[in-house]
C-alpha cells in the first residue's frame, strides 16, 4: 500500500517539530526547576557567608572564591598556550604532517572524559610533582581541559581575518610577527574571546576533574598550594550526602546563574564577532 | 620582536603549538604507567571478564562495570540519538533561519549546564517517577540512559546540523525538480548524503555517554552487578572509578587506574572513527 506523499510529509515536519521543541522544553523545564527552587535561598547573605557544619547551613562564600580563582587560573596557563598553537597552525604553516598531528591530538583531547582529566591530574600534578590537592593541581588539570577549545575557537577566529589585512601590512613592509601582533589577532580578538568564555564556562562547572585534584576543602585560600572547593564540587558533596537539599538548591541556582551568563556573554561576543565580518 | 627575531619567534610558537599533543601523550603515559602494570599482574581475563568487584578480599573484576556502561550508553542512544536527529534535520530543512539563529544556540547551552546540575534534577524528579510508576529503586539504569540521552543531545544535533547544511543545494534542488516533496528530499537525498557525519555526531555521543561520571554517580544508584532489568541499580566504569579513587591505596588504586585505561582505549578508538567519519564527510564535499 503506497501512503500520499502529502500525509507523509505532514506527519515527518510533526514529529521534527515536536522533537525540536521536546528538546527545548526540556532546557527550559531543568533552568527554571532550579531557580525555582534555589532562588528563594540565594540572597547576598548566602553569597557572602561562611558555611557551617560542613553547608548544612550559612552560605557559600569560600566556593565562590574557589569557582573564581581556579578557572582564572587555569585560564592564565590555558590562554597563551592556545593562541600560540592557534596562530602556528593559521599564521605559520601549511598543513604539513606536523599539524596533522597537532590537530589529532587536540581532537583527542577534546574527547577525553573529564575523569581521566581527574586521574591524570591526580596521578601527576597531585602525587608526582607534589602539588598536593591545590589550586595549582586543580588549575593545571583545568588548563589541560580547555586547551582543546581555545585552540579550536582562535584558530577559527584566525582564520576568519581577511587575507587582504595581511597583505595590506606586508606590503607596508612589516614582518609576519609584527603583522600578527598588530593586524590578525587584534582583528581576530572577539573570536578568542569567545573560546575563553566558552573555557570558563567549562570550568565553572566541571566536578569530576576538579574534585581529586583541587580537593574540596571549605577554608579560603592563602596561596595557591591550598586546597579550595568549587561551587560545582560544593553542590555535588551537599546533594550526594544528603547535607542540605536547600542549600543545594540555593547552590545549584548560583552555579546555573554562573554558567549561563557566561555563555550567554560568550554567544554575544561571537554574534558581535560575525556581524561585523559579513 | 627585536629580543628573538623572526626565526626564533617561529620556534617559540612551533614549541607552544606542541603543548596538546604533549599533554595527551602525558595523560597517556601515566594513566598506563599506573593501571597497565596492573592489567598484566592480575591477569587481562580475570580482570575485564570476572563478576566479582571487592576490593577489601582482592577481587577487581570489571564486567559487571563494563556491561553497565554499555547498557547505559546504548540506552542513551536510544534515548538520545532519534531525538536529536530529528532535531538537526527540522532546524536545518525546515525551519526558517530566525528560528535556527536562536534555537542552536539554546541547545548548545544545554552542553553548558553542569553534569552535576543533570545528575541532581535526575535524583529529584525522575527517580520518583520511576519509582512510583514502574517500581525498583528509581536510581537506575533506565534513569541513567534518560538523564544521558538528554546530556548528549547538543552534541548530536549539532555535529549533524554542520553535515546536513555541508550537502550541496543542488542535490535538494535536483530532487525537487523531479516532484518530489520536501520530506522525500530529505529522507531519500539528503540525510543519505549527510550520513556519515549524522553517524560522526552518533558516535561522539557515545564517547560523551560513556566518560560522563557525575550525572552517572548520582543517577544510577551504583551497585555492582550486571544489569537484568532497566530499573536496576548499575554502577559504569567511570562511576567505579569517581566513587573510590578517593580512599583507594595500593592494589585497589592500580585497578582504578586499570579501569581508567579500558576507558581511555574506548574513548580513542570511538574518536577516531568519528574523525575518520567527519573527515569522509569533508572530502565528499
């Protein structure tokens, strides 16, 4: 039995569209479940205090440090390495067996699992090199993480400047690092931008990685060989043992508050990026 | 640049571009370093095929981790990979560019929200549903492949939008021509020329499914043993690991790090056949 065509298209762009709009309910439904739930706790209070008896109650404060200076850290190592092998890959090589194998390796490192992340950093930063649970270890760890995608973006982003602002600058005579410094990568600034953004995003929410290397201790750092706990490891430990499910929830709210404005902020720049392209 | 000159410059830069590929070797060689040593000690057989995991008599036998973990992928494939598909190839053929414009950018975010975050919204509301509709503990199996299903969708909807949008017009133009409506264009011309990266944007939702921990930990209920129903309780791989790295010494830290191992080589080799896939794509283009 052949069915019309016309029903069979009616009946595919139904289904297409209800899955697409499945798929946004469901964001939708897990933003709004938390801050429903975790917006009545936050408040400056819960941001501001130290937390007691291991969060069941008082506030976050210290994880809000730890959630700030451990992707900042990691950030500082992970940015200058990634736009560095950016800049060699786009600015300075033709696609040799060299950048093959560059490539591949970033490719795989995007896809390694935030665990072994985790066991790595564990097994070298923490133990090896005797960083100790720290922010250093944590940091390291993260900056391992993200390099992938701030290669990725400023690499993009590279090679989104037009061909004929490096020809204007070479026939001015400059050299290809001064048309580098000077033209690309102050053209190309957005882009990069973006992949930071994206990075610390990234890191904010990360557990599994940060977790055994960075440790969860509640105190406030003094340097960068004490341990700290992030909000993500923070809510983690308050939700799995049962601390506080309102604290949790307040927690959740903040971490959710954090990532989202950070991509929010990264997807700005990158439109503003794009614009001003085409 | 007056203090290295050009040359140097380059070499500087060459060096940095080495810092990923340095970094993955590194992970490798001491993730092996730790856990291979202990593959060979205890035997690969009794290791990846015994049922028996307790660490305090000295059994570290992996299969019933190794047989979650690929219940809880697949069933976040089923879960997964359908809807995102559809999701893809509505975004990329049917809606209009507005739409587009905001949606992707919406799902993307669901790749942003913390796995922790997905882990607790499966604990708290679809755990109970479980429970009191179908029976079992609720921290499941089926919880598991719910809560990963919907973790890898950014991943597959967006990897096969990119190789949706990559087939030429000319093909969807060339299918119209002859009469046919815009759903058999897409199903018959070009899905079927898209399919190798839709298979791409598959298989790294798979290696995204089987390395997630936290949502796993929290969602899954981890006891040790190999899964007869969806609503039992199941422990992966990468839970095993997250659970008892934290006080594991000695022979029981080695067959944590020799689970880390079996999860490394699945993940490289998921990897590269979706690079091998993607890479397909690109040259048909």
């Amino acid at each position: 039995m052949r069915i019309n065509p016309k029903y069979t298209q009616w009946g595919a762009v139904t289904i297409l569209t209800s899955a697409t709009i499945f798929t946004i309910l469901i964001l939708v439904f897990i933003i709004f479940f938390i801050l429903e739930k975790g917006l009545p706790v936050l408040g400056l209070s819960f941001l501001t205090e130290n937390p007691q008896e291991m969060g069941k109650a008082g506030g976050i404060f210290p994880t809000l440090i730890g959630t700030i200076i451990l992707p900042v850290f990691a950030l500082l190592i992970a940015t200058p390495l990634g736009i560095s092998t950016s800049v060699y890959l786009a600015e300075y090589t033709k696609e040799t067996r060299i950048t093959k194998v560059i490539r591949f390796g970033t490719d795989c490192l995007a896809g390694i699992p935030s665990i072994i992340f985790g066991l790595f950093g564990y097994i070298f930063f923490v133990i090896t090199l005797g960083f100790g649970w720290s922010i250093l270890s944590g940091g390291l760890t993260l900056a391992v993480m993200v390099l992938p995608t701030i290669i990725r973006t400023s690499e993009e982003a590279i090679r989104a400047v037009p061909n004929s602002y490096r020809k204007v600058s070479f026939s001015l005579g400059a050299s290809r690092w001064q048309t580098v410094k000077k033209v690309v990568l102050p053209n190309a600034l957005p882009g990069i931008v973006t992949g930071i953004m994206l990075s610390i995003g990234r890191s904010i929410g990360e557990t599994a990685a940060v977790i055994f290397t960075a440790g969860s201790s509640l105190r406030i750092p003094s340097s960068v060989f004490d341990s700290t706990r992030t909000m993500a490891v923070h809510f983690y430990i308050l939700a799995r043992e049962g601390i506080s499910s309102e604290n949790a929830y307040g927690t959740a709210a903040t971490l959710i508050i954090a990532v989202l404005f950070v991509n929010l902020l990264a997807y700005y720049t990158m439109h503003r990026f794009i614009a001003k392209r085409s | 640049m007056k203090l290295v000159g050009e040359k140097g410059v380059q070499r500087i830069l060459m060096i940095t571009a080495l810092s990923a590929i340095s970094s993955l070797l590194l992970i490798a060689l001491f993730i092996f370093s730790e856990g291979l040593p202990f593959i060979f000690k205890y035997g690969a057989g009794n290791f990846l095929l015994a049922n028996e995991w307790d660490p305090n008599t000295g059994h570290f036998g992996i299969f019933p981790m190794i047989m979650s973990s690929v219940w809880v992928t697949l069933g976040a494939m089923v879960v997964g990979a359908p809807l995102g598909i559809a999701g893809a190839i509505f975004l990329s053929e049917y809606a209009s560019p507005i739409i587009m414009k905001i949606v992707k950018p919406t799902i993307e975010l669901l790749a942003a929200i913390p796995s922790v975050v997905y882990g607790f919204i499966g604990v708290m509301v679809l755990a109970p549903v479980i429970r009191n509709n179908l029976g079992g503990p609720g921290l499941s199996l089926l919880a598991g492949c719910i809560i990963l299903g919907i973790m890898i969708l950014p991943t597959v909807i967006s990897i096969s939008i990119d190789s949706i949008l990559a087939v030429p017009r000319s093909y969807r133009e060339g299918s119209l021509a002859l009469g046919a409506t815009t759903w058999q264009t897409t199903h018959m011309v070009t899905i079927k020329a898209a399919r190798s990266g839709i298979v791409a944007s598959i298989i790294l939702g798979l290696g995204r499914a089987i390395g997630e921990t936290m949502a796993v930990i929290m969602v899954a209920g981890n006891s040790v043993n190999i899964p007869n129903s969806a609503l039992d309780s199941v422990r992966t791989l990468t839970a095993n690991i997250a659970l008892e790295m934290s006080y594991a010494t000695g022979m029981h830290r080695e067959a944590l790090f020799a689970t880390g191992v079996i999860l490394f080589i699945i993940i490289m080799i998921l990897n590269s056949i979706a690079s091998v896939a993607i890479r397909n794509r690109n040259a048909k283009k």
